[in-house]
C-alpha cells in the first residue's frame, strides 16, 4: 500500500557518518542543563513569538516549558542518536512544530525554522570536541525536511480534533512524502478536557486559507466533544434506552456540525469512528481483563454504526476506521506510549501507537486523492485488467466487481477510455457488465497505447493531466509514463487500485447528476467532431526509448516448452494455426527441409522471453512460411517485421519466400503479416515475395544478436 513508518522495532538505517553520533549523544546528555537553555532562548524568544503569531504560549508560561517540553526535546534527540530509531526521529522533527507557526503557509514555516533550527544546531556543535567531523552535516540532515520547500504542489490536509489528530501530525507526513505524496498538515485543536471548543465558522475559515484539499475530523478520540468522555465514563451504571439517547444526542450534534460544515465547501471529508482507546488505567494493564467492558463495547458498536450511517449519507465522506485498526492491533498494543518513560513521563511530549498505526489509513485514502482528484477519463485495458485471462484465446474470468465499479464511476461523470491490445471482434460483450455504450471512445488495436492516448486527448479535447491508465503490463505503463508523463498510470493488479478507484467515488470529480449522466454520450459525440484533430507521434523515437534488444536464431531443444506453448495456444497473431505437437516440432530440429526459428525480446524494464517461432520449410530454392507465431505481449513493436527479414537474411539461398495464411475467426491480427511486407497475393492464395523483391526494412529500434 505504499511506504510507512516502521511500527515494530525501529531499525532505521543510520545516515552516513553516523559514527559520529556517539560524540554528540554525549554532548546531548552531558551538558544537558546548558542545552536546555540555550534551546529555551531560541524557541521560546518573545520578539519571535510575537512576530510569528505563536500563539498560546504565553498562557501556559513559557519558563514552565523547559522541563515538559524543551528537556525531553533534546533527549527525543539523543535517543535518535543513540539508536538510528527512525521513529524517534519523526517523533522529533513532529514535536519541533508544536509551538511553531504550523498553521501557516509554508514559506513563513520556512522562515521560522530558518531562523530557528540553525541556532539550536550551533547550541550543540559548541558542546563537541573540535574533531568531532561530521557532526553538523549529521544535525543538518535531521533538520533537512523542515528547511526546504517540498517538490510540486502540496496536497493540504486540515485536521479538527485533539490531541489524536496531532499525534498523528508527527508520523503521517514523512510517510506521505516516502509514498511520494508531498503533505502539508495543519491541525487545528478542541478538546473537553481542555475547554477548548470548535465552530463551523472556524473549520470553514481554517478550510478556505489553507485552500484545503481534504479535511478531517475526529469528534470522538480521546475527550474530543463534552458529551463522549461523560459517556464512557456512565456507561457501566445507564440502561440501554438510556445510552441510546445519549448517543442519539450526541450523533445530532455532530450531524448537525458536518451538515453546516458541508454546506460550504465539497472537499472530501475524513471522519473518525471510535476505536475504544484509551483504556482505563486497569484494563490498560491487567492481562485477564478484556481491554474494555462489555458495556463500553457495546457503546462503541452503538457509535460506530451511527457513524458509518452519517458516512454514508455525507457526500463527499470517507471513513477513518479507527475501530478496525485497534480490532488488528490490538487496543492494548495502540494504548501503549511510543515514547520511552525515560522520554516520556513528566513531559508534553507524548503519543500512543495508535496515532501511528493510523497513518496508513490515512496515507492510503491521501495517496487515492493524489492520483484521482483531478482524474476526468480512465484508460482501460482489458486482457487481465477487467478480466483473469485473455479473451481471444477463450474463457476468462471475469472481475464483475471491478466492471461494476467502473460503471458506478461512468454514472459519476468519469469517462471510460478502452485502449486494449485486442481485435475488436474477439470481445464478447454479453459477458461484460460494462457495454460498448459506457465508453466515450474504444481503440482496440495493435498499435501504440500511447499514441491512442494522444488521439483520444486530442479528440475529447481535455489535458493530460486529467488521464488515468489502468493496465497490468509495466512495460506498457512505463512506455506511457515516458511518453506522455501527465498521464499517471495505475497497475491493475494491485489491489490498491481498484480500492481507490472506489474511493473516487467520494472526491468532488465524480458525481450522480443529470449532466454525469450524459457525459459519456456528449464526449463520444464531440471525439466524433474532432476525429480530423489528431496528429501522429515520433513513433521511431518512442522505439528507440525501449532499447529493445531482440536474439534471434534457429530453436533448440530447451526452446521447445515455450516453442509448443505458443504454437499450441496463440490465436490471434498466428498465420495458419497448426497446431504442431512437441514431438512434432522436435523433428523439425533435425529434419534437413525444416526450419524452426525463433527470436527472444527484452527491453530497458525486462525481458518478455521467447516471443516470436517461424517455422520455415524449404522446397527446393522455395523458402515457404508454413507458420508465423508471435505472443500478444510483443504486438506493437513491429518485431513481426524485423522477424521476417532475419529469416530472409538466414535463407539467402532462397530464390523466392512463399507466406501461408488461413484466415480463422480470431486471427484477423495476422492477417496483414505479408501484404505490408512486400508479398504480393498469387492465384492460389498464398503471399510470394522473389529475391529480386525489396525486402522489409529491419526496423531501426532494435538491437540484434545471435542466440
């Protein structure tokens, strides 16, 4: 699902010159009281505070900070240094910003820590013997993520909820940029225990500064609402009529809130159920109590389906499904302290492991958003995308959920693209949930993915950008990727594909009008209008770009698995379908008048394997083409014309080349093998090319050698 942080036991590599830590593991520890100052003096400057807007600083007092905050601040340090502990490095890095400006735009964030981080690394470099190298590289690669601006646009994420919410601030954004998804996370802080509140004018003020991409809210976590931690609290001693409509209660005050809140912008909403953290100080501990009461579970069940009601009536709304990550976890293993009691007692630094465990419930729905937000046309391929198997060689099975998804997201207004190496005629479409009508556009064809890519933008009219392939070949993703890079591509065989597909369906690009309805019609209408618009691509460069290597030569035994599979199997570009037998095909290989040739390709992201048998027969001075095989996967490369002119090459004592093709139902894709290739059709059906014929050209984009 993507790159997260490590939950088990941090073993993060060290950085280079790690060696050195040792150094300022000491420097941190025994000069901590100066250390502790010195920090104070930066982090905490009035004029700085001020100039910032920091603001609620002041309230707390700031000399009272030294030993809850800036002491285990410098010890979080050390503990990184001491261990390469990753997580202690997020831990760190996520602390620095609590009394920064992190509601900010990032270039005032920038600024701040500019200002700031520089300063506390000199306070630690003082603290080193004069040959401790390394030392300040070492400080300065840990400050790195907060002095630099992020690579592209930032999606930005508003948090409304309490300290869960900016526990999760700490892991989830080095996370998203190692998915590479670059994060901007600003939390904005209620809780009852604290007396802190939160409004809907707040909330839609915070939304529309920040230009949010996606809000989330967490009413129920730890003492978010007033009403929640009295309940869990009286849950043991109320009836249930009496719990009911306290939730009733409850659940109103949050519709209500969400309701007012949805009325003023469509930004997807993220909204927490209830996990059952945190558990009460007995059940935390104590192995043979359950981690919660009976009642107390019966409560969450209670909240949990209200909320997922509310969910699923919200547009635009997903769920952050807290109740299933305890349930995986275990609710005692998320109630327990990331940070070490040595760290962590006595401080204001804290986090349970729930809020890390979180991060992949969030950085999967965030990397969906990433992909799909702007994504107005999906590119289909068929063979093993909508279906296990490929169609013209017979059955297959069917992926109806996936068809019916795609049809779900057609309704939405999302345009359905087929660019399917496939001959039309070969697709049953009484099988298909999906229909030939649900597409804007079809290009079942042998040619480039690419070059129908270009085409259908060029005929709907509408930017790259907006294109989203799904395909389950990574040559052909890769190729696309190059070629046209604003189209993002998706691997059908993932099963994260086809999950945010389905979370598409709550992003403000897809939704059930009248107008979503029609979509699909009015752009096939219009591709049609724009049918002379198209404009052909560099195809040769876009070969050369593959680095497509090709062995070729005559089969030997250890070829004749993969030589039987092919002739055996192969429908669609097969010349003659015979289907030779191995034992067959075996006496080929010493038979004086036979030929079986055979080419392997390979590519700059792998090899494709054997791809390509011609079996040749030699009738005196006639060299006769009794069988052309090509594997579907190596369609589109025009390896079929190289092929013909290295058996030419290896036959030159050949007066004349005779091809033999018997049309079938399914290989109408080899029908033109001979006629684009210099043959000429005789009398008796057959393809004669003589030797003082031009032969086909070897295409330029392949590299050849022997096998």
């Amino acid at each position: 699902m993507g790159a997260a942080l490590n939950t088990g036991s941090q073993t993060a590599a060290p950085p280079p010159g790690f060696l050195q830590a040792p150094a300022i593991v000491r420097a941190l520890s025994r000069n901590e009281p100066e250390l502790v100052e010195a920090w104070f003096r930066v982090l905490f400057e009035p004029s700085r505070l001020a100039a910032y807007e920091i603001a609620g600083v002041q309230a707390e007092g700031n000399e009272s900070l030294k030993k809850p905050y800036v002491t285990p601040l410098i010890r979080l340090l050390g503990r990184y240094f001491a261990t390469g502990d990753g997580l202690m490095l997020s831990f760190y890095r996520g602390e620095l910003l609590r009394y920064a400006p992190h509601r900010a735009d990032l270039p005032l964030r920038l600024r701040y820590f500019q200002e700031t981080l520089p300063r506390i690394e000199e306070a630690v470099l003082a603290c080193l013997p004069p040959d401790s190298h390394h030392a300040a590289a070492l400080l300065r690669q840990v400050h790195e993520p907060l002095l630099v601006s992020p690579s592209g646009t930032p999606l930005t994420l508003v948090t409304f909820g309490d300290c869960l919410l900016s526990e999760v601030r700490k892991f989830l954004p080095e996370s998203c940029a190692e998915a590479g998804v670059s994060l901007d996370m600003r939390s904005y802080y209620f809780s009852a225990r604290m007396g802190t509140g939160i409004s809907t004018d707040i909330v839609i003020e915070a939304i529309e500064k920040s230009k949010a991409d996606v809000a989330s809210f967490s009413f129920l976590s730890y003492s978010g609402l007033p009403m929640y931690p009295a309940l869990l609290r009286d849950a043991e001693h109320l009836s249930a009529a009496a719990i009911e409509e306290r939730v009733v209660q409850l659940m109103a005050q949050i519709r209500q809130f969400i309701g007012a809140v949805r009325e003023r912008t469509e930004i997807p909403f993220l909204i927490h159920n209830v996990s059952g953290v945190p558990l009460t100080r007995y059940r935390k501990r104590l192995p043979f109590l359950s981690p919660i009461s009976p009642a107390r579970a019966r409560l969450v069940a209670r909240l949990n389906a209200a909320i997922a009601e509310l969910v699923a009536n919200t547009g635009n709304c997903l769920l952050i499904d807290e109740y299933a990550v305890a349930q995986r976890r275990g609710l005692r293993s998320c109630a327990r302290s990331v940070l070490p009691r040595s760290i962590g007692a006595d401080s204001v630094l804290h986090a349970e492991y729930i809020s890390l465990f979180l991060v992949d419930e969030y950085l999967e729905k965030l990397r969906a958003y990433s992909l799909l937000a702007k994504t107005k046309v999906l590119l289909l391929d068929f063979d093993n995308t909508l279906w296990s198997g490929v169609m013209a060689e017979g059955e297959v099975h069917h992926h109806l959920d996936r068809q019916k998804l795609l049809k779900r997201l057609q309704l939405a207004g999302c345009l359905l693209v087929a660019v399917s190496k496939n001959d039309p005629g070969t697709i049953r479409w009484n099988e298909l949930h999906l229909q030939p009508d649900d597409f804007a556009l079809m290009h079942l064809n042998w040619g480039l993915k690419a070059q129908s890519i270009e085409k259908t933008a060029q005929l709907l009219d509408l930017g790259l950008s907006s294109f989203v392939l799904v395909d389950d070949n990574p040559v052909e993703r890769n190729l696309v990727e190059q070629q046209l890079p604003l189209v993002r591509s998706l691997d059908a065989l993932d099963p994260f594909t086809w999950r945010a597909l389905e979370m598409m369906l709550a992003f403000p690009n897809t939704r059930q009008t009248a107008e979503s309805l029609a979509r699909t019609a009015m752009y096939r209408e219009q591709a049609q209008r724009r049918e002379s618009m198209a404009t052909p691509m560099d195809y040769s460069a876009m070969m050369t770009s593959l680095g497509l290597r090709v062995r070729f030569g005559l089969a030997k035994s250890s070829d004749l698995d993969r030589v039987s599979e092919l002739v055996q199997r192969t429908n669609q570009f097969n010349t003659t379908t015979i289907r030779y037998s191995r034992a067959q095909l075996q006496a080929f290989l010493s038979d004086a008048a036979s030929r079986v040739y055979v080419a392997d390709l390979e590519d700059r992201f792998g090899r494709l394997g054997l791809v390509v048998v011609a079996i040749v027969k030699r009738q005196d001075d006639r060299a006769v083409f009794d069988s052309f095989v090509m594997s579907c996967r190596a369609m589109g490369f025009e390896i079929e014309r190289l092929m013909l002119r290295l058996v030419m090459d290896a036959e030159q004592d050949a007066l004349s080349f005779v091809g033999k093709y018997v049309s079938t139902d399914r290989n109408t894709p080899a029908a033109d093998l001979y006629a684009t290739n210099g043959f000429s059709r005789t009398a008796t059906g057959e393809w004669l090319l003589n030797s003082g014929d031009s032969r086909p050209e070897r295409p330029a984009w392949f590299e050849v050698a022997g096998r």
